[in-house]
C-alpha cells in the first residue's frame, strides 16, 4: 500500500501583535466562526483559537449559536436595535 505523506502543519501556538490585530478586525467579517476556520485562517494551532473564541464572546464581539462538547459555533454579533 502508499500512503501520501503529508506535510506537518506549522501552526503558532503563541498569538503574536500581528496576528492578534488581524484576529479582532477580520473576525468581523466571518458569518460563521469555529476553531477550525481560526485554525485554517490565521495558521493558530487548536487550543490556541479555543481561547480566542472565549475571548472574543467575553468581549462580545461574537456569540455562541450551537454549543456541543465536541464543536463550538459562533456567528458575528449583531448590535442590537433599540425601538423608539
């Protein structure tokens, strides 16, 4: 059998300035937000971007839609409209 090689990710494991500034202000911009997409987007290893999502819902700046142990969703947060 042959089996492809695949290369081993390079991920950070430590969030840096730059990386933490395109977090905050890209986040903005995603309808859907998970581990994975951090992962995939920033190039951050796993646990990192789990403490990016709890950040990031602390500071309201996403909220949670499903909440599984296995797979956390987050979508942007929508400011609220205030009726008159």
């Amino acid at each position: 059998l042959l089996q492809s090689v695949k290369d081993k990710a390079q991920h950070a494991v430590i969030l840096d300035k730059t990386t933490s500034d395109k977090l905050y202000k890209d986040v903005q911009s995603y309808r859907l937000v998970t581990v994975a997409t951090l992962v995939d987007r920033l190039k951050i290893n796993g646990s990192l971007a789990r403490k990016c999502l709890k950040d990031l819902e602390e500071k309201g700046q996403i909220k949670q839609v499903v909440g599984h142990s296995k797979m956390k969703i987050y979508s942007m947060s929508m400011p609220r409209l205030r009726e008159v």
